[in-house]
C-alpha cells in the first residue's frame, strides 16, 4: 500500500511537470508539421509559421525596445534596444518572401513589410544616435507600422501590440 502510495505521487508529479512544460511550448510540435525547410537550399527559407515568428522575434524584441527606452538610456544601456530594433529591421525582411496566406502576395503587404522595415531602421538611426526623445519619436512611429499591418489585413489579435504604447 505504502509502495503504491509513492507510485502515486511520482506519477501525480510527473504529470503536473509535464503539463507545465507543455503549456510552456506548445507551438514548436503541432504549428509546424507543414512546413519542412529545404535543407539544401541556399536561399532564406521558412522556417516557422507566422505567428509564431512575430510572437518569438517581433513581439519579444519589441519588448527590448520598450523595456530599454522606458527611461533615458546611460553608456551600454543604448545597446538593448538597439539590438531590438536591429533585429527587427532584419526579421522584417523575412516578411517579403512569406506566402502563408493570400494578403501576403498582394502590394499592400509589400508596402506594409517596407513601411514597418523604414521605421525599424530609423529607430536604429536615432538609438545610434543615442537622441532620447527622437529615440521615443521614431519607437512610436514603429508601433504605428506593427498596428497599422495588423489592422489593414484584420489579423486575430491587431490590438495586442498596443498595449506596449
Ligand atoms: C507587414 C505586416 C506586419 C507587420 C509590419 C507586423 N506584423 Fe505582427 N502580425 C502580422 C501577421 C500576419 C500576424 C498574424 C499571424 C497569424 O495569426 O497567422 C501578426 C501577429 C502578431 C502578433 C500575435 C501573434 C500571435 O499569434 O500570438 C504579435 C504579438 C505581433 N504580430 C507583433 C508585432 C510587432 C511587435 C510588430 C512591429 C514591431 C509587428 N507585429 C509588425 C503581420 C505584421
């Protein structure tokens, strides 16, 4: 009985890691099975799915900017949010050559993806600069584009970004 007991509890542990580890990746295994990268290709291939990528990239540079500039930057402490934004601007590219969905070939994702890109570089431009206040100027500019791609194509969850403002 006792021995049981243990067993139970091991398994009652067990199950209660395992549930928190699943909540905790849930995208990777089930969001991905369709897509299988070219191994071979020489060219960006895809890699991950839409929302995953601006949840992982997007959304969590986005917070290295937010987080960075949320007072005045002093010395290295320019770097955070440069790095955000850089990596933003990049990750932006990748948005050219997405076809997961229909809106995706048209012009207007073109001159959304240019648009949110021309912003990223500007926020690199002024934190570059290490200017505080066009810093603040530029990283509300950024914002607009993410919310205004959101918006125009009436993606699930346009108003998510908006509450970085
Ligand atoms: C050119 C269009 C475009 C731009 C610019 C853009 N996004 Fe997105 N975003 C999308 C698309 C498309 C989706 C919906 C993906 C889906 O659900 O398949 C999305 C969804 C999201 C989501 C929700 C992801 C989820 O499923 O939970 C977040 C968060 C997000 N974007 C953050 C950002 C941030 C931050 C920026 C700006 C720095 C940004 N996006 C700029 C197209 C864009």
């Amino acid at each position: 009985m006792a021995k049981a007991g243990v067993y139970g509890v091991a398994v009652a542990v067990f199950l209660v890691i395992g549930l928190a580890l699943w909540d905790h990746f849930p995208a990777a295994s089930a969001k991905d099975k369709d897509i299988v990268p070219d191994l071979d290709a020489n060219v960006p291939v895809q890699i991950i799915e839409n929302d995953e990528l601006m949840k992982l990239l997007f959304d969590t540079n986005y917070v290295y900017i937010r987080n960075g500039l949320a007072e005045e930057p002093q010395g290295k402490k320019w770097r955070l949010p440069y790095i955000g934004a850089a990596a933003i601007a990049e990750v932006t590219n990748l948005l050219f050559s997405r076809e997961d969905e229909e809106y995706m070939l048209t012009d207007e994702w073109v001159a959304a993806v240019k648009a949110g890109r021309a912003a990223a570089i500007e926020l690199c431009d002024s934190l570059l600069e290490m200017d505080y206040e066009k810093s603040l100027k530029k990283y509300t500019a950024l914002v607009e584009t993410c919310n205004a791609c959101h918006e125009e194509f009436e993606l699930k969850e346009p108003t998510l970004v908006e509450e970085f403002l």
